[in-house]
C-alpha cells in the first residue's frame, strides 16, 4: 500500500506497507535509491513481517525541496514513517549512507529493538571530511556527472560479478539526478561525528556486508554496543539487488535471532 506522511520539516514523506505481524521491518535505501530497491526483500519477507519501504526525502516519490540537508533531517524521515505505522516492535534495515542515518533514527523511536546495516559503517574509525569528499567525488560530480557515474564510481559500487543489469538499472537511476543535487543528498554524511552517535546507541546491530572492502570489528566495538557482522562473497555495494535470494536468507536469520 502506498502511504504518505510529513516529516518534521514539512517534507512529504512517501513509504510502502505491506504484510502483516507483530515486528514492522523498515527498509531505508541508501544514496540515490527509492523503495523499489527493496522489491525482492518485500515479496520474502511480507508473510512474515510488516514490511515498510522508504523513500528518504529527495529520494524517489518523497519530497525533494528542503533546504536544510542534514544527518537528523534524514533520522526525522525515518521517525515520522515509524510514528505514522504505531508498531511497538520495530527493526530498521539502513543500506549505504542510510546506516549512519539508522543509527540516529533509532536514538529518536524507542519502538526501535534492531539494527541492521547494509554494506556500511564497515570501519567506524574512518571517515571522510566534507573536504576530502569535496575533492575526492564532488568535484568529479560537478564537473561531469555522467561520465563519474559511468567510469568513477563503478570502481567502489560494483564487483567483478555484479550482475550487469543491476549496474545498467543504477547507472540509469543515477543519471535521472541533477549533479548539485545528488551533492545535497550525500553531504550530510560528511558533516557529522557518527562515532558520538554510535556510542550512544545500546540495541543490537548486525550488519550484512560485501567482502569488497574488510570490516573492522574491533573498531566498531570501541563505539557500538553490540555489534556482529556477517559477509557476502562475490557482491558489490548492493548485495540485495544482486544476490537477493542469499542476501534474504541471511537477513531471515538475523530476523529470526533478533525477534
């Protein structure tokens, strides 16, 4: 079912529901990405689960005019979606930059009992400036937005076996955005200490990445709680787009154990 609701700053919110249960699963798609990255996770997961999609502000059927793009703008989407479905039992599901924004959403929604993140926060002991982000990819976005998504960023988001049509599905996606845009979107990540955040969130994460880049467990215990990772072999940034049967297997059981 396709639902609406306002986030803090006035920003229309768009989200799907479906399925049915006592634990509502929010799925929050990362950079550039909308609810329909989530397709194969709703139709496993929907008789077992609440299954809620989000599309983020700026992202997919949601509002895109704010102007004040932040970290707790982001973590307000997600809470008002929260509110608006009134589940006691909820897990949030971040992928890519969401996961940071997870982690500040569930400090805001008590309902929260789980995290999972999705290819992110893999060395919580680093992290971009907004000045190295600025010259490492802003720069390249400006300049030709294009040509970065076709020849830049391939060489971080993809594997040698991501399938093709999942990299022509993004690459098409990608280009559907302004490059200023797409600049506002992901600044946020580079314009807060997520390691203060991450202290102080006290409920289990589990995270699900791909073996593209190590994950460093020790680092991320130093600041989360009650942190365990599983990996994906053979995957690039996005694991449910391109082994979504494995990557529901393994989000099945992390489910099963949390709940």
């Amino acid at each position: 079912m396709e639902k609406y609701t306002i986030s803090s700053d006035g920003q229309k919110i768009h989200y799907r529901e479906s399925g049915d249960g006592s634990t509502a699963i929010i799925m929050i798609h990362g950079w550039l990405g909308n609810t329909e990255w989530w397709a194969d996770q709703q139709k496993y997961f929907a008789p077992k689960y609440r299954v809620i999609q989000i599309d983020l502000a700026g992202h997919g059927k949601s509002d895109s005019s704010r102007n004040d793009w932040t970290s707790s703008r982001y973590a307000d989407d997600i809470k008002a979606v929260a509110d608006a479905i009134d589940s006691q039992n909820i897990i949030l599901v971040g992928h890519s930059m969401s996961g940071a924004y997870v982690l500040e959403a569930s400090l805001k929604i008590p309902q929260v009992k789980a995290l999972v993140l999705v290819d992110t926060l893999k060395n919580l002991d680093e992290s971009f400036t907004e000045e190295q982000a600025e010259e490492i990819m802003f720069s390249h976005y400006r300049t030709d937005f294009k040509y970065a998504v076709e020849n830049f960023l391939p060489q971080y988001l993809f594997a040698g076996k991501t399938p093709a049509a999942v990299k022509e599905r993004l690459q098409k996606e990608f280009l559907q955005n302004e490059p200023e845009m797409v600049i506002n979107l992901l600044k946020p990540l580079y314009k807060t200490d997520f390691t203060t955040i991450a202290e102080q969130v006290q409920i289990p994460v589990i995270a699900i990445n791909s073996d593209t880049s190590p994950t460093n467990i020790d680092a991320n215990r130093k600041y989360l709680k009650d942190y365990n990772y599983v990996t994906m072999t053979e995957v690039g940034h996005y694991p449910m787009l391109e082994k979504p049967e494995e990557f529901n297997t393994i989000l099945d059981g992390i489910l099963k154990k949390l709940v």
